[in-house]
C-alpha cells in the first residue's frame, strides 16, 4: 500500500515509484539548529543543486505585505536558475522593514558562500512569527553548519528545518518511468495554517535530475500550483511568505522535450506530487481531523470559484465537518451567501454522492448512510448551480478546538 498517496482524491500514478527519501541526481540538503525555534531544533536548512547549469521555476504569494525573503527571491527568480535554496523556520522576517531586507540579503549572501554559487542563483525563505526581527548571526551560523553537512539524503532534515506549527512531515521521494528514462522527482513541503488560495504559509520545494528547459520547467509548475496549493484552505487567511520552486539539476541525462510525451508523464508525476502535499497541509490543518473537497458545477467561473471558497471557508461548514454532522443546510447558507439574488436559487447538493437538496429543495435521503458517510476522514460535497460549462474544486479542513488552541497560544 502507498505510504504517500495515500488520499483517494490523488490516485499515485502508474509510472511512479515512491522511494521513502533522498534527493534527484544532483542535489544535496542540510540542515541545523541554530536556536531561532527551541534549543536543539532544527530550524535552518540549505539545499544546493551540483548543476552548473540547471533551471528552475518559482511561484510566490500575492499578499499585498510581502516577506522580505520574498521580494529578494522573487527578483532573481526573473533572471536567474536558483541553485540554492536557503531557509529558515520561527521567524517569517516579514513587515521587519529595511532592517528585514538586509537581513534576507545576508542570507543570499551566506548562502552563497557556503554553497558555492552566485548570490543571485540562491533563493531565500523564512516562515514563523510575522513582525519580529530576524537574528542573522543566528541564520549565518546555521548556514554554515548546514553546509557541513550537506548530503544526498538531507532531504529529511531539511524538511523538519522548514516546520513550524507542523504535526508531522511533509515530503516524498519518488522514481518516474517516463518514455525516454527513469528520472527521479522529490519534494519537501510545510503548512498547516494560514493557509488560503494563493497558498497558504506555506513553503514547497521541489526538485528532478530530469533535463528541461526553463520554459518547461516554469510551465509544469505554474500548471501544478494552481491544481494544488491554489486549491485548499484551512484558515482562508493569505500568507506573507508563500514559496513554491522547481528546480532541474539535468544529471540523469534524461531530456523531456516540449510538447512530448516526457513531458506530459512528468507533469502527472509532479501535479500528484503537489496535490497530495497540499491535501496534507490540508489535513494536518493545525489540529484537523478530517478533510472536505468541495467540487462547484454550473454558472460560470466566477460563480463556481465563489460559491467553492464561500463553502471551504464557512466556519459552520468546517465545525460541522468537525463534528461528522452532514448538516448541508449550512452549505446551502454559504452558497446563497456566495451567490445573492432576489429569486430562490435552483441549487443541488449532495454528500459523498448521496443527494440532499435538488433544485433548491430538500430530497428524501437514507439518513444512516449519510451519518456514516459523514463520519469518514475525508468527505466529499458536490454544489450544482443553474447552468453548465463551469466547474471547480477545494479542499479543506475541518475547523476544531486545536485549531483555536494553537493560535491562542501561538507567539506565548
């Protein structure tokens, strides 16, 4: 049985292979405490791709207060292949001002250094407490033992550098069969609140040793990104620090041409890579026991989206997800609140394929069965609006006394 795939929303695909850990061809991580979180946990991590001539994509928030590490990153992710990617957990060094950006410089800096590469080929990335200042002797001394310890299976380590309110890790290594050759693809990824469309507080690094050009690389992931991270909520709160990067070593030799059948293997592999860390944000969900998708039919793009974000965000909808209580009424609440109007809205709904409500009424129902249905890890709700052609999907997370808990408590 998959130990990774493990959502029936994200089927592993038939030529991928998962390996448990280690990078692609190319690639070394490390990772160290350096006491920015807890004494003698580890909260800076760096990973470097051998290539000198590798490529790479990145994707970023859209929140309008942007993380230092951000716009440092954002503006060489334009021009330059990011080889090295250096972050840090505990601190989001966001709204730190100009004493925030010379402190994200530094880390590029550092990272460089100790990577071995231009400063402009290194990405910089910080998630944790917003407002903070961001201690760089603490960073730099963390880089440089990081770097010491750089391996082909620190993919691991830097996974936990990278978790703040995180329950448990969230990575995979997988082998991908594809026309031309076997490449490998690995993943390592951290969110579990603040989470919301353009993704969440979340960082995902992902890398291959298969060779693409840039084009493609960029192409896979912005496609990928909005199949996965744009498509969950656990909080509906935006991030200041979101990160997404691809990066492409090429040191299998194995080229996935445009347009090819290469690509198209590849790009199913990495859509199930991201699907499936998204759903696990999703699912850890700071204290989330269970998982919601709803999928929106009908009306036009604008009517699905809302009505899908109106229904994922409903703090009514994730408690009663909480509670393993089918109420749909509460769906119907949200939707009418996404979709105001003067007339009844012809609207149906159903819970885990059991019909609720057709055109804007109640249906009878096996009540049983939707109770035991209700009961599961993951549930499924389907919104039919008036209409054809339009259609969407979001996952989400239940809403629960954890989930209040830790951010009650979150800088105490």
């Amino acid at each position: 049985m998959s130990s990774f795939f493990d959502s029936r929303w994200v089927p592993c695909p038939d030529h991928v292979t998962e390996l448990g850990e280690g990078l692609p061809k190319g690639f070394r991580a490390g990772a160290a405490a350096a006491g920015i979180r807890a004494e003698g946990i580890l909260d800076v991590g760096l990973l470097v791709c051998d290539a000198p001539d590798a490529v790479s994509a990145a994707r970023f928030t859209r929140s309008g207060v942007l993380a230092a590490p951000v716009l440092v990153s954002r503006d060489h992710a334009r021009t330059s292949a990011l080889r090295a990617v250096v972050a840090n957990s505990g601190n989001a060094n966001a709204a730190t001002g100009e004493q925030g950006m010379n402190v994200a410089l530094a880390m590029q800096v550092a990272a460089a250094e100790a990577a071995g590469v231009p400063s402009d080929q290194v990405a910089v990335n910080s998630t944790g407490v917003i407002g903070v200042p961001l201690d760089i002797d603490r960073v730099a001394a963390g880089i440089a033992h990081a770097a010491r310890s750089l391996h082909a299976g620190g993919d691991v380590e830097l996974n936990q550098a990278i978790m703040t309110t995180d329950a448990f890790p969230k990575r995979a290594s997988l082998a991908v069969a594809l026309p031309s050759g076997t490449v490998r693809l690995s993943a390592q990824a951290k969110g579990a609140g603040m989470i919301e469309p353009a993704f969440a507080t979340m960082l995902c690094f992902a890398q291959t040793d298969a060779r693409l050009e840039a084009e493609t690389a960029d192409l896979l992931l912005g496609v990928c990104v909005k199949r996965s991270f744009d498509r969950i909520s656990v909080d509906g709160q935006l991030s200041t620090n979101d990160t997404a990067i691809l990066q492409c070593s090429g040191s299998s030799g194995v080229v996935v041409a445009p347009a090819s059948d290469d690509e198209l293997k590849l790009g199913e592999a990495l859509d199930a890579l991201l699907r499936q860390l998204a759903i696990l944000m999703v699912r850890d969900g700071e204290g989330a026991g269970r998982v919601g998708r709803v999928v929106v039919r009908g009306g036009d793009r604008q009517d699905v989206e809302r009505c899908a974000r109106a229904v994922a965000n409903s703090p009514l909808v994730k408690t009663a997800l909480h509670g393993a209580d089918p109420n749909w009424g509460r769906i119907a609440q949200a939707v009418g609140q996404a979709m105001p109007g003067t007339a009844p809205l012809a609207l149906g709904i159903a819970i885990e394929g059991i019909a609720v409500c057709r055109d804007g009424a109640a249906v009878p129902y096996d009540v049983v069965a939707l109770n035991r249905a209700a009961a599961e890890r993951e549930i499924e709700y389907e919104v039919a609006l008036p209409g054809e052609g339009a259609e969407t999907e979001v996952f989400f997370s239940d809403l629960g006394h954890e989930y209040v808990t830790i951010n009650a408590e979150y800088t105490t």
